[in-house]
C-alpha cells in the first residue's frame, strides 16, 4: 500500500516580535515528475495560507521571517507529519534557526520548496530537496 503524502504550506513569520509558523495543506497524491512542483495543488493552499496571514495583520505587526525561505511547500508522509513536524515547529518557534529548520525539513520531506512571486513572472518554486542553502 502506498504510503500517504501531504502537500503543506509553511509560513515562517514573525507578529508582535514572537515567531509563528501558520501550517495549511491538504492530502496529495504526488507528482508526475521527480522534484516537479505541483502547481495547480500548491497554489490553493498558498493562497489559504497567505489569506490567513493577512487577515491575521489586524492582530498586529506581522512580517515573513525572510524573503529567501519565510514561504515553503513541503511534500510529507502523513507519519512524519503526524510525528516530526510539530517537534519541528516548536524548534523553529523557540530557536528561529531556519537554516536547522530547513535541514530538518528535508530529512523528513519527500520534497521541499522555498516559493517567491516575481512580477510578470508569477509563483516560483525553489527545489530546496536536492540543493544547499548558501
């Protein structure tokens, strides 16, 4: 039996100088294509997500933690979900090391990316899996 895959967005923030991690995905069957980013699936739960955060600005000041990773899509297994990513977040919440952050995530992620938007351009997926931050 095939094991069971998340598609999840992951906003790495800061309001009211305190560090949040607003969480949003939905099951996923996987892609077609190794590394591939799943396009149609991302966006819907990018979009949820980045409306979430908005609506979250009349809490206060709220800002992306940076501008190279403070957005990502993550493609996990139901279990690691389940089991790791909440070791994961309270780790980021209280260290703010993304680049630990990012190591963990892609110990435990079948794939991994940093989204960006670019004008003209539009959303941009940054295989994160299969490369090293510098």
């Amino acid at each position: 039996m095939e094991e069971q895959k998340y598609l999840i967005g992951i906003a790495l923030a800061e309001q009211n100088n305190k560090r949040i991690m607003p969480l949003g995905g939905k099951t996923f069957s996987g892609v077609d294509s190794k590394n591939q980013a799943p396009t149609k699936e991302a966006e819907k739960i990018l979009l949820d997500l980045l409306l979430r955060l908005f609506k979250r600005t009349t809490e206060g000041n709220l800002k992306i933690s940076n501008d190279e990773t403070g957005l990502l899509l993550a493609e996990i297994s139901f279990e690691s979900m389940q089991n790791n990513l909440p070791v994961i977040k309270s780790n980021w919440i209280n260290t703010g090391n993304t680049d630990t952050l990012i190591e963990k995530l892609k110990s435990i992620c079948f794939n991994l990316w940093s989204i960006k938007f670019k004008k003209h351009e539009g959303i941009i997926f940054n295989d994160l899996k299969n490369k090293k931050l510098s």
